[in-house]
C-alpha cells in the first residue's frame, strides 16, 4: 500500500514507489540493519532529486523545488551526523515518521505542482504573480 499519490509523471512515480518501498521495509528490518536501510533510503533520496531535477528546465517556480530539495536533503545530513547516538526506538521514529513524512509531504506539494505543469494541466503565468523573496543564488 502505498503513501505517495500518483502525479502522472512515470520517472516520479516510479522513482517515488522506490522510495515508499524502502520506507516500506523498516518494520521487518532488523535493529542492526537500520543504519544500512537509512543509507539505502538516504542514498536513492539523492538520486531521485538528481533524476527529477532534470525535469526542471521550463518548469515555473523550479527554484522553490531545488531549494526544497536542498531542504530535505539537510534533513537527511543532520539525520546521518546523529545516527550513531539513536537507539532502534528513535532511529524507527527518524526513518519510519520524520524522513517518511518529510519525502510525503514533499510529493504531496511541490512535486505535485511540477507534475502539473509536467502534464499540461498549469500553465507558466499560473505563478506569475507569485512574489517571492530574492536572494543570491536563487532567482525570482
Ligand atoms: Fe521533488
């Protein structure tokens, strides 16, 4: 059963029923195998970034999703400097709550607004009046 919707775009949702497997497999994995599924996942994580962000070339608001990229995978670094000092319990809650929920909701918005520009159901003036803040490094 999966936790991810289905956005239409086979290389996301192939690549987001890869991750939803992985998350998948932390009940029946073994206490000492937790670290190594953590990598596994951390691992296909970046990946998939790397894949859809291939997608991103006349996509609106790409930007925002790099930056949200950039975002989650932080969260995968702080994840991996402290595994070391969780026990099962916490090292489940980080895998199987924070990190699977972080990866859902990041399919459930940004990816789900790329996927509709990806399949011709938004055009690029749909965010044309967003307005964003400029920083370096990440035009508006
Ligand atoms: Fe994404």
């Amino acid at each position: 059963m999966s936790n991810v919707p289905l956005l239409g775009v086979p290389l996301m949702d192939r690549d987001h029923q890869t991750l939803d497997a992985m998350f998948e497999r932390l009940p029946t994995t073994a206490d000492a195998d937790l670290p190594a599924l953590f990598a596994a996942i951390d691992a296909e994580t970046r990946a998939h970034f790397a894949r859809e962000e291939t997608l991103f070339a006349e996509v609106p608001i790409a930007h925002c999703h790099l930056a949200q990229h950039a975002l989650v995978l932080g969260e995968f670094d702080a994840a991996a400097a402290r595994i070391a000092t969780l026990d099962a319990a916490a090292l489940r809650t980080l895998i199987g709550v924070t990190l699977r929920e972080m990866i859902v909701g990041h399919v459930g918005s940004v990816d789900l607004v790329t996927s509709q520009f990806l399949g011709g159901h938004m055009t690029a003036d749909a965010t044309a009046n967003l307005r964003l803040p400029e920083r370096p490094g990440c035009p508006v």
